[in-house]
C-alpha cells in the first residue's frame, strides 16, 4: 500500500503550488479590471468611514499589488470574499446558499449517466455489429453532437409545454429537477457509453482475456472481471474529469431551467458586472478542478498498478 | 470472390501516400462507410450554404420588418420570422457562414497551439513533457465555458474574445494526442537515422515528424470542430458571444428561448441545424479517424 | 469404452475459417491428426501456416469472425465440437489447456498472480479461497520460483519473461490437465531460460503423465524433446509421424526443404539450401497441392489434384502424389 501512499502525497503536493499559481492567476486577472477591484468588493456593505478604514487596511488595499495578493489569499483561505456589489451580502453567503443546488444537479447527472452509461456501452461492444450495437453507436453520436441548451429548450418544449408533465423552471419539487437533470445527463451517457464500448471491445481482444477463457472461466467472470475491470479504469479516471465538465454545462442548464445553483449565480453576476462574486465562483471552480485532477491521478494508481511503480517513489 | 470493399482495401494498402489517384481511392472507400458519407453530405451541404449564402439567402439577416414579426413557416418564409420580422431562414443560412468560421478558426488555434506543444513535449521527454503534460490535463478538465465567462468579464463580450477564449481551453486535446503519436514515432528507425546524419531537432519534427501525424491532425481538427462550434454558440446564447444584430445560430435560439410556447419556430430552425452541422463533423470525423488512424478513440 | 492406450485426442478433418472484408481465409482446411497419452506432440510449420489456429480450434476459442464450420474433435471419445458450450468450459483449464506465447501480455495486469493461479481451481473444483491460495503458492514452487509465498502478490509487470511463463504454467497446470497445448512457449524467451521452460514442461509432464502439444517452428526443440511430429503446410497437415521416423525419413518435399535449411555444422557449403517462392495466401489457396508452386518435383497430377494424407510405413502418414498409387 506505501507505494500507493507515496504516489498520492506526491500528487497532493505538487498540487498545492498549482493552487496557488491559479489563485494567482485570478487575483491578477481582475486586477485588470478597471477601477480597484477590491475597493469595489467592499463598495457592497455600506459602512461608516471608521469601518471602511479598517476593512482596507484589512484587505491590504493601501499596500502594493503583490502585498495585496497575499491578504486577498489570506481572505480568501478563510473563506472571506467580499461582498457582492449587487446584493451587498457576503459573497461566501451567496455561493453556500447556491452551492448544494448545483452540487444535487450534478452529482446526480454524473452518477447517474454511469449507472446508465456502462451497461449499455457493455451491451453495445458483446453484439457488436448487430442491430443493438448500431442503434446504441447512433444514438450516443447524436446525443453528443447536440449542445446542451437545445437538449435543454426541447426536452422543455416537448415534456414541459406541451405535454405538461413536469416544470420547466425553479427548484420547488423532485419533478422540478427532471427536465434539468435529463439534459445535464443525456450527453454524459452517450459519452460514457462510447467509452465503455471502445475500450471494452479492445481489452476483449486482449491475450490477458483469452487466457481468462483458456481457464475455463464463466463469461460472467470474464467479462466482468478480467475485461471490464480493465476497461473501467480510463472511465473511472475520467469520472473525476466529468465533474469540472459537469458544472460548466450545469452553468448553461441552469440558466435555461432557471434551478437556482450556482451556474444562475454565475450569469446573473456577469451580466450585472458583480466582479467579486464571479470572481469567487471562478477560483472556487478552477480549485475544484486542481483537486478533481490530483483524485483522478490517485485513483488511476489506485486501480492500475503498473502507474505506481512508473510514476511512484 | 472479393468484395468491391475488399478489392478496394487492397489497392488502398498497397500504393504511396501521395497522389491524386489514391485521393480518389479514398474517397471511393469513404463513401462505403455510409455513416460518414452521410457526414460528408451533411458537410458539403453546409459548407455550401455559407459560402453561397448571400445568393441562397432571400433577404439579408438585419433586415428588419416589424409588421411582419413572429409569422409561422410559410412559403414566403420558409422557417418563420422573428420578433424583429427578419426572416429566420436567411438568418439561419447567414449563420452557417458564422458558425463555420468561428468554428474553423478556433479549430486552427487549438491545432497551432496544441500540436506544436504536442510536438514538443513528445520529442524532448524528460522535464518539459512533464510541464506540458501537466499542464494540458489541468486546462482539460477546466470546464470551458466558464473561463470563457471569466475572460468575457474582462475582455468584454463579442465574438472574437469568445474565440479566444474557447481555443484557450480546448487545445489540450491536440496536445495529449499528437504527443502520443510523437513518442510512437521518436524512437522508429527513420528518426534515429535523421539525427545520426546530424539534423536539427527543429528540421526534424517539422520535416520528418510533422508530415507523418497530418493526418491525425486532420482527423482531430473535423473531430473538434463540432465542440467549437457548439461553445462559441453556447456563449452567444448567453448573451456574451455574437452581439445582435449578427445571426450566430446561438444567439438565435437565446431569442427564441423565451417565445417558446408562441413562436417555437424561432428557436427551433437554428437549433436542429445546430445540431446537424455537429452531427456532420461527427459522423465524418469517425469515418475518417477508422481509416486513416484507428488507434485513436473517443 | 475408452482403452488404456487409445489416443487422447483425435482431430478429423478440421476446417476453420475467418470471414474479413477480404475475403475468407482458410487458416485451417482439412486437419487431421493424433496425440496420444503421455506423449509429446509437436505440430511444425512456418508462421502464418495455421498451428495456432489448430489449438485454438481445439479449445473453441474461436471467435469472430472466425468459425470452425467442418470436422471432429475427439477427445476421451467425446467430439468436442459438439458439446454446448457450458460443457465445454468444464473441458478448457481442466482437461485441456494451453499456455500461449507472450507472456507479457497474456497475463492480467490488474490481479496478482496468486489470484490468478487460484482461479481456475475455485471455477473447476469449487475450492473456498484460502485453500486455492495454498495450492496457488504451492504451484508456484512447482514451476521452480523462489519465494512463493511473496510471489503469489506480485503483480504481472514486475516479473521477468521467464517468470511470467512460469505463472502461465503455473495457472494452467493447476487443474491437472491430461493434454497441455503450448504454442511457442519459449520463442520470446532469452535461450537460456528457454531450455529451463522446456525442461519445467517434460518434467511435469514424467510426473503427471500428461500429454504436451507443442507447437513450434524451431526443429531443435523437436528433435530433442518431440516424440511424434506433425507438419503443417498453408492449413493442412502434409506429414505425421514419430519424430524419429519424419527426422530420418523425410517423405514430404516441404519437409525435406524445411531439414535441409538447418545449417548443420561447419561443413563448408556455400550456401543455404532454402525453399524457393513464398507461403501462399490463404484467401486464394493454389488449387491442387499447396506446395506444388514451390515443389521440385511438381506433376500435373499435383496442379490439379490435392493429395490426401497415405499411411506410408508404421503410424507415418504423408500427403504427396509421389506416394501411393
């Protein structure tokens, strides 16, 4: 198990200067605005001028930029961002009251287009060249050809207005949560399932699986474990790169579905030119994805054992 | 008794890669794989609405006419009008020349930036490969819309920042690929020899390494184009990409969004040729990708 | 009834078949042959002349777009190409099995090697996990690996060739097969581990009393270890005997061509007896013999007519229109 250990500290610590070097990149990014990005920030709470004078000493605003990255990150690791220049409420409020919205939208989607998307990319690579494997191929092409917000305006067309089946905006039911939930999913299971199919079909030929057959062994046992056990691995890998994948289309479902998430947060802010609150859901993103990446390394190691020794100690 | 496909596979493996004959096999063999003939037909037929569209097009897309606003297909306008009266067909065959473009370009972007990274991170190994390695999975994962949001912020919204910004995030995927294919090809036999006879590293990777992964570019690039052209319409259907009055398909349905239930018709049109002009590259992408580098998935 | 000294396993006329875009490749047409008990079996020929294809037939592990579509596989009097395919698994690993060439990539890099030894006896014999274990580490001392006890964890890529082949061995000898079929066990081996495979292989063979297929391209390895031999030409068997019958007395002109390439000694030759032309396609096999294009002694009889495998002395069979009337 240490070589595993090993691997994964490793990741972990080249990961953190990556944090900060993104956190950099963004503090520098809306230094560009124009106007005092941080002063701005504080424009949001009306205060008295004793109050504002602390705040900015606080915040370091009387001090050069570089200094000012550094109380901006000390803000910020506490969990301290400001305060939207809209709404003048605490922007770290703002996102934790959106925050398990968005997290509901997409955790679902991501489970569920594996649930779905496995099996039926197995299906699609044992009759592979048969009418099913056909249909299966079409239909996952065509859903990954198409762009979310359509997906999203025709499922909210068809079952929505016309059929009148389920709600097409707000987050006030379980069936609220359909329409949304299925655009979001769609994509991702076709995905899913071309992956599962193409890598199933090359570890099937593999030696390593006819000589699981030479053993006498179940197909069961040989397509579940010797061949999809291998097959899995890039698909499990990938299921933590879903997720910053995830949250960027959930940005755009969202919108359309008007589910009150973090994604409505996003574009509501740009549009009004709330910087400290984009500015806040971006690095909270961008840090997501950093950690998204160094799980998915873990993982790979996890499951692969030749990465280990590579890559390992 | 062969096939007509089998003979054909057979006097395709047996000549040169150049030449103006073996073009013409190809296409001959491409069009047995009928799911990517249809992909070419879908392409051509796209291709020709852009570059025809001012002579296609009946009236030109910011023609606005207002008493005529929000009419169902007809046949004096086949796909409708919209809430400004302009006619959504024009505006839609407009939107194949956007979209194409747009689409080209941040192909072309992604490819520059991607392969030569590729390149060079495939051929010099060791500390740089790692950078660039690294760096490539880090702006992967990153969901593209939202740095495109990001840099709208900054940049202000229009189509050429949007471009920017979506050829940013996606180049990575030229990159992984085109690596792999370089630290195939580095240690085979042609390579040692080159740098044995004391050629540059420069000469070498464009004259001996970039030739032989032409082809995988070219797979990629019809491979990615249908993503670009499906973010920067993303983009536009938030508001921040193609301002009005240019008829970006996105845009298009971002107005028809909220006359859904009056004039679906708005939104629709653009959509389904959203979808198709993606569907297409698609389809054709795969067709190329099984014959000219089956190696490369997903 | 099956008697002592019946043979263990008789093909008949094997025909397997791959259906490509090209056309069909006749891989195997018309295979016959017979291994018996306690005895090493080699099956000689150049590559691409179908050997592997025959073990491959012999195992049903054929798949698409292959299809064994003629002929009979008698095994302990049942015709294995008849059973369904439930039956069948109950053959593979436990009465018949085959370790293949590339150990690299013949082993499943995910599962230790003490898994993958265990499985078989769990599948076959219903054993509980800790027992199959024991027999799995057990085996690996069998098969001469030091440490089995740490062996049995180790992953597949951290072992050398040789050790591999020894898991192979190791995986496939656990049910106690009667016939092990062993395509080219040790063509990617360093020589010297070559020999120590070959001798693993007898030796568990003394001890067991199972039979070996070898098959193989290196005529050394059958003079030393074969005891019968049967030569393989584009699909078809063209000489079977013992392998000192077929070595001293060569009757096939391919078999006589394929002895008379070995350079023997320093004798000062001038150059290397070889067989002219090349293998033929097996989508567009020459009508007639198969080797006619390439035989010295081709007659029109032989363009036209394929000649069937004639019993020419004891148990020594050959397929040629020089023999026989």
């Amino acid at each position: 198990m240490s070589a595993l250990l090993r691997y994964s500290v490793k990741r972990v610590l080249i990961g953190i200067p990556v944090i900060l070097l993104v956190s950099l990149f963004i503090f520098l990014l809306m230094w560009m605005l124009p106007g005092d990005p941080l002063e701005l920030m504080l424009l949001g709470e009306r205060v008295t001028p004793e109050r504002m004078k602390e705040l900015k000493k606080s915040w370091g605003l009387d001090q050069p930029v570089y200094i000012q990255y550094f109380y901006w990150l000390s803000h910020v690791i506490m969990g301290d961002f400001g305060y939207s220049i809209v709404t003048r409420l605490p922007v770290s409020q703002l996102i934790w009251s959106r925050l398990p919205y968005t997290i509901q939208l997409t955790f679902t989607a991501l489970v569920l287009s594996y649930v779905f998307g496995i099996p039926i990319g197995v299906v699609a690579a044992l009759k592979r060249g048969t009418i099913i494997d056909n249909i299966i191929i079409g239909a996952a092409t065509f859903f990954y050809s198409m762009p979310t917000y359509w997906l999203g305006l025709i499922l909210m067309l068809t079952f929505g207005l016309y059929l009148k089946w389920f709600p097409i905006s707000g987050a006030t039911s379980l069936e609220s949560m359909v329409l949304p939930l299925l655009t979001l999913t769609l994509p991702y299971v076709a995905m899913s399932a071309r992956i599962v199919r193409t890598e199933m079909l090359e570890v099937l030929t593999e030696d390593y699986v006819r000589t699981a057959w030479a053993k006498g062994l179940p197909s069961r046992r040989v397509i579940l474990r010797h061949a999809l056990r291998n097959a899995l691995i890039p698909l499990t890998v990938m299921f933590f790169l879903y997720l910053p994948w995830i949250i960027g289309g959930a940005v755009i479902v969202e919108t359309v579905f008007a589910w009150p998430g973090m994604g409505t947060l996003l574009y509501k802010s740009i549009l009004k030119q709330d910087y400290p609150v984009v500015q806040a859901i971006v690095l909270v993103i961008t840090i997501l994805t950093v950690v998204c990446n160094i799980l998915g390394d873990i993982v790979s190691a996890l499951l692969d054992p030749r990465i280990r020794v590579e890559k390992g100690a | 008794m062969e096939s007509i496909k089998g003979s054909l596979l057979k006097k395709f493996e047996t000549r040169s890669m150049l030449g103006l004959a073996r073009f013409k096999e190809f296409l001959l063999l491409l069009l047995h794989y009928k799911a990517s003939c249809i992909g070419l037909c879908i392409v051509m037929g796209i291709a020709f609405l852009a570059i025809f569209a001012p002579i296609i097009a009946p009236q030109h897309y910011a023609e606005i006419d207002v008493p005529n606003k929000l009419l169902p297909p007809s046949l004096a306008h086949p796909f409708g009008t919209d809430a400004l009266g302009r006619d959504i067909f024009s505006r839609v065959v407009y939107g194949a020349q956007i979209a194409l473009w747009v689409g080209l370009i941040v192909v072309l972007i992604e490819a520059l930036i991607g392969t030569s990274l590729g390149i060079i991170a495939g051929y010099f190994n060791g500390k740089i490969d790692k950078i660039i390695s690294a760096l490539a999975d880090l702006v992967w994962s990153f969901p593209t819309v939202v740095l495109a949001l990001g840099v709208v912020m900054v940049i202000g919204p229009g189509i050429t920042q949007v471009v920017i910004a979506i050829a940013i995030t996606s180049w990575p995927s030229f990159t992984r690929i085109i690596r792999a294919k370089v630290q195939s090809m580095v240690n085979r036999e042609f390579i040692l020899a080159a740098r044995s006879i004391g050629e540059s590293d420069l000469n070498i990777m464009l004259r001996y390494l970039l030739p032989n992964i032409i082809s995988t570019i070219l797979v990629l690039a019809t491979l990615t184009l249908p993503s670009a052209i499906i973010s920067t319409t993303a983009l536009s259907f938030l508001g921040f990409g193609a301002q009005p009055p240019t008829p970006d398909w996105g845009a298009m349905l971002s107005e028809g969004a909220s006359l859904l239930i009056k004039a679906p018709w708005v939104a629709t049109f653009p959509g389904i040729f959203i979808v198709i002009t993606a569907l297409g590259f698609n389809l054709l992408g795969d067709g190329l990708r099984d014959l000219l580098d089956p190696k490369l998935r997903w | 009834m099956i008697y002592v000294d019946a043979p263990l396993l008789t093909v008949k006329n094997l025909k397997t078949y791959f259906y490509l875009s090209k056309g069909v490749l006749k891989a195997v047409d018309g295979v016959s042959l017979t291994i018996k008990r306690n005895e090493v079996f080699c099956l000689v020929g150049e590559t691409g002349c179908g050997k592997s294809v025959t073990a491959l037939s012999i195992m049903r592990l054929i798949f698409h777009p292959g299809k064994i579509v003629d002929g009979n596989i008698i095994y302990e009097g049942i015709d294995l190409l008849k059973l369904p395919e439930s039956e069948m698994r109950k053959i593979r690993g436990k009465e018949i099995a085959m370790i293949f060439q590339s150990p690299m990539k013949s082993l499943n890099p995910v599962f230790n090697i003490g898994y993958q030894i265990s499985e078989a006896p769990i599948v076959h014999f219903n054993l509980p996990h800790e027992d199959a274990w024991k027999k799995a580490v057990e085996l690996i001392g069998k098969v001469k690996m030091p440490d089995p006890e740490i062996r049995a964890k180790s992953y597949p890529h951290v072992l050398s060739g040789g050790m591999r082949q020894r898991s192979m061995i190791a995986m496939m000898i656990s049910c106690e097969p009667k016939l092990l079929i062993a395509d080219e066990p040790t063509t990617a081996l360093d020589v010297t581990v070559q020999a120590q495979i070959m001798d693993l292989l007898l030796e568990i063979k003394k001890r067991s009393g199972m039979s070996i297929m070898l098959i193989t391209h290196n005529f050394g390895l059958v003079a030393e270890r074969g005891d019968d031999v049967a030569v393989m030409y584009s699909g078809k068997v063209v000489e079977e005997g013992s392998v000192k019958d077929v070595f001293d007395e060569p009757l096939h002109p391919y078999t006589r061509g394929l002895l008379g390439c070995i350079p023997v000694g320093f004798k000062r030759k001038t150059e290397i007896d070889y067989i002219p032309g090349t293998l033929p396609s097996p989508i567009n096999p020459p009508v007639g013999c198969r080797f006619h294009p390439r035989c010295k002694y081709a007659t029109e009889k032989c363009v036209k007519e394929e000649p069937q495998l004639i019993e020419i002395g004891k148990n020594h069979t050959v397929a040629c229109h020089l023999y026989g009337e």
